[in-house]
C-alpha cells in the first residue's frame, strides 16, 4: 500500500488489512493443512492501517487478533480492509516491546 488511504475512521473503529495468507498452512510439525481444512472457530491476526479517535489501546501497525465472522468489508484503492470496533478485538501484538513485557496483550 503506498500513499495515505482517503478514509478517516471515527469514534472507536479501526480499519485493518486483509491478510493475503488464507491459503494452506503448515503446523508446528510440518504438516501442511489444506485452506480447505475445516477448523473449529478460528481467529485470525491483522495489521491495523487506521485508528478512530476514540481508541485507546491500540495503534497503527499493531497486529490485532478478532473474530472473522460477519465482519464489515470495504474496499480501497482496490485493497480490501475489515471495519472493526476496538471492543471486538481479543488480543494486540505490538512492536512498542517494553523490556519486561512480552508484546502480547490478551
């Protein structure tokens, strides 16, 4: 994505892009799972794009974990994105590491 993206999110929504990765997978063993495969109620990670100004604990270029079930979709500059609102959020993987903390939030 180049250049500055022409939405400004409001109250508590944050935009966040698709991952490109839904295709097969591979387990901690080695072993390739099929996209196919039927996995109980899987969430999924992304990275954060856009922040509304009411959010609090979750910035531009954290990866978040959230439910991808009947999540709003939009589409910018041909890219697709997920509107989401901070409280659907589960868990934020952060960059900004302190030292005795693992990045983690759940």
């Amino acid at each position: 994505m180049s250049g500055k993206l022409p939405i400004r999110m409001l109250h508590d929504r944050l935009l966040v892009s698709t991952d490109k990765d839904t295709g097969e997978r591979r387990s901690g063993a080695g072993i390739v799972i099929p996209a196919t495969a039927s996995v109980g109620r899987r969430l999924a990670w992304s990275a954060v794009v856009a922040v509304g100004q009411h959010v609090r604990q979750i910035q531009i270029v954290d990866r978040v974990l959230y439910e991808p079930e009947d999540l709003a979709e939009v589409e910018l500059h041909g890219e697709p994105y997920i509107l989401l609102r901070e409280r659907d959020i589960h868990a934020v993987a952060a960059p900004r590491v302190e030292d005795d903390r693992t990045g983690l939030y759940l």
